[in-house]
C-alpha cells in the first residue's frame, strides 16, 4: 500500500511499548490479547478461525494480502479476529480466486489493522515478556490516552469466549464430498452407512465438518448449552468436541456436558479446545501459555514419531495434572514439551492439542480422523463378535 493514502495508526502494548504505521481495514479503535502466528501462507483462514476470537494477531511473514481473499477459504462466516498486525500489506492481490482484496475485506467487516510496524520487533517483545494486551486505533493518537484506555480491558485467562463463538442453533453440516476439498485422493466410503456424529461448537472450524464429512460421517452442530438429552436423542455413534477460543477452565459448563456424555462410552474426538476440555473432564487441569502455539510448523510426537502440525492455542494441559491411571500422553509438543495428545487408556476417547485438519497447515495428522471413524464403527454392535 502507498503511505501517502494510508490513515495514521497506533499501537500500544499493556506494557506501554508504542509502534506507530499505518492503517488498513477499517478505522477506529479495538482493543485484545495481541498474539504472533509464524505462518508464511493461510492468513485467510487464521482471521476467520473462531479459534482467534478475542485477539490481535502479529502476522510474522513481512507480506500480507498478496493473494486477496475469497470464500472458499474462510473458516467462519467473517473474521474472528479483533484486529491485524502486519510489516507491509497489498492493496492489488493477484490470483486468480481473489475476489477481494485483504483491506477491503476488513473494512467491509469492521476489523483494524496496523502495518509498517517492525513486526520482529515485536515479536521478539511477546516472546520475551508474553502474550499481553494491546489495542489498535486510528482515532486515539495520543499513546498516554489509549494505554488508559486499554487498562480497562480484560485479560485473556478467565475470559469464557466460547459463548460468543457457539451456534446459536442446531445444523447439519453437509458439505465436504466435493472432491475439490480433498487433499489427494477420496477417503469416503460411500458403500458404507454415514456414521453420525454430533460436534459441541466450541468456535468450530469449517474445514473440521469437511474432513468428518468426507470421512463418511453425518455431521450435527449442537450449541454449547446443548442438554445430553438432546445429544443422545440423535443417536450418535460418536461425539466431536471442537476447537475455540478463550481459557478452557473459563467454560464452566463444558466439562460438566462432557462427563456425562462420557458415561455414554460413545467415541469422542477431541481438537484443541476440545482436547483441553476433555482433559479437564477426565481430571487434568489446564495453564495459560507464555506466548502461546501459533503457526504451521509445530513438530508433535512421541516414541520416535513426529508430525509437523498447525497450533493455535494459548493454553495447554498441565502434565503433572493427567491422570495417568486412566490416561496416556500420546503426543508432546517437541519445541517445549507442552501435552498435545492424550488418550483414554481404555474408552475409544482421544484428543489432541492441534489441527488435524489444516487449513492453513500440513496434512501429517489427518488419519487422526481416520482413526475417530474406525473407532465408530469397531463401537457398533454389528461389528462385536459374540
């Protein structure tokens, strides 16, 4: 974008770091936890993830926008982002699905950002000193004036985000056996009878549904407040819990929902916010992360296995905290040896602290999803020998 048409803009960390550039989006005030996320590619799909909700993402690649926006790639009817940190941005994207550009995108959604900052600068500060809270503005230009008015905002640990991200309403999710939404070739077995799951929207992701579609599932949303009562009245051959926002032990009435339903014995799969919610239904607690995971990179693994996933998260499951009795550790985060993956030692329930399903990211954990619907169908009654 050329400064000379660009609108002042002001950034100011709670720890009163400034950095001044320049708009693009939209103009006026926001206020969140200001996070980085190190992928080089996705930033469609990182905005539109409900998973951001509450936050100011640093995007760490110094260009952002060059390939526009369009629909195909958002993971939520509109960004979930609260505002957007870039070094230099694009105004004229080129690829041949742009059907937008990036700015023109976030101004149409009411959503700031800021470029022309030193991003490294930055994010050298969140990983030293942490993951804080930050607000954008093009209106309060004066640093001293919006770090008052910043200090007021909430923190990040004991917010309970999830209720502004959950449906609202139950839907059947159906799209996904397009195979233009494969990522090689088509893993549904249409000679199969679909396998229903129901998924607890926590803030999910579209791609999820896609991917437990493709797979043979029929696939029901429920709200948050949803009653076991209601879940069971599907017949579920499974239970999904999904990816969200905020600080787990914040959603009081999850883990509640969730023990209950794992009276059921039914399979449970369980993504990032779901695998913390799970681990604190099974017994574990939860901590707030130094800065967070937030990238395409992230090497998971044990027992001489490794897969490179797609994190974001701010939190995690405290190691010391799983009930080993009852649950093994599956995967470890093998940058900081943080918990991504546990497993019920006897019931087909398993979670982990990643994204199988991509977008944005690689592809090494997708048989995650494979290993949820063999987990069905061993679970059905047809497939008991007696």
């Amino acid at each position: 974008m050329a400064l000379s048409e660009a609108q002042p803009a002001l950034l100011v960390l709670a720890d009163g770091s400034i950095y001044r550039g320049w708009s693009f989006g939209a103009a006026g005030t926001v206020m969140g936890e200001v996070v980085f996320n190190t992928g080089m590619t996705g930033y469609q799909e990182v905005m539109t993830d409900p998973s951001y909700c509450g936050q100011i993402v640093a995007f760490t690649y110094p260009e952002l926008g060059n390939t526009g926006v369009n629909p195909e790639d958002e993971e939520s009817a509109r960004p979930s982002i609260r505002g957007a940190i870039a070094r230099n941005v694009c105004s004229q994207p080129s690829n041949w699905r742009a059907t937008q550009s990036l700015p023109e995108y976030l101004k149409h959604h009411k959503v700031p950002g800021i470029y022309g900052i030193d991003t490294r600068a930055l994010t050298r500060k969140l990983r030293t000193v942490g993951a804080m809270n930050g607000a954008i503005s093009t209106e309060v230009l004066d640093p001293e004036e919006l770090l008052r008015q910043l200090q007021a905002a909430p923190s990040m640990e004991g917010l309970n985000l999830v209720r502004e991200v959950s449906t609202r309403e139950v839907y059947e999710w159906t799209e996904g056996t397009d195979p233009s939404w494969e990522f090689g070739a088509e893993p549904r077995d249409d000679s199969k009878p679909l396998l229903t799951v129901v998924a607890i929207d926590f803030g999910i992701k579209r791609n999820i549904l896609r991917r437990l579609v493709s797979y043979g599932c029929r696939v029901i949303v429920v709200p948050l407040d949803t009653s076991v009562e209601t879940i069971l009245s599907y017949q579920p051959d499974g239970i999904f819990l999904s990816n969200g926002p905020g600080d787990p032990a914040a959603v009081v009435e999850a883990p509640p929902l969730v023990q209950a339903l794992l009276q059921q014995q039914l399979p449970t799969f369980g993504i990032c916010m779901g695998h913390q919610i799970l681990g604190l239904s099974l017994g574990a607690s939860t901590f707030k992360l130094k800065f967070g995971h937030r990238g395409l990179n992230q090497p998971c693994g044990l027992s001489e296995r490794i897969e490179i996933t797609s994190q974001n998260h701010g939190f995690a499951l405290d190691a010391d905290s799983v009930p080993i009795e009852s649950v093994a550790i599956t995967h470890l985060n093998l940058n900081d040896r943080t918990v991504a993956g546990i497993q019920h030692k006897k019931l087909p329930i398993f979670s982990v602290q990643y994204h199988p399903e991509a977008s944005p990211g690689p592809h090494d954990a997708d048989y995650l999803f494979q290993k949820f619907v063999e987990s069905m169908r061993d679970s059905q009654p047809s497939s008991v020998v007696a």
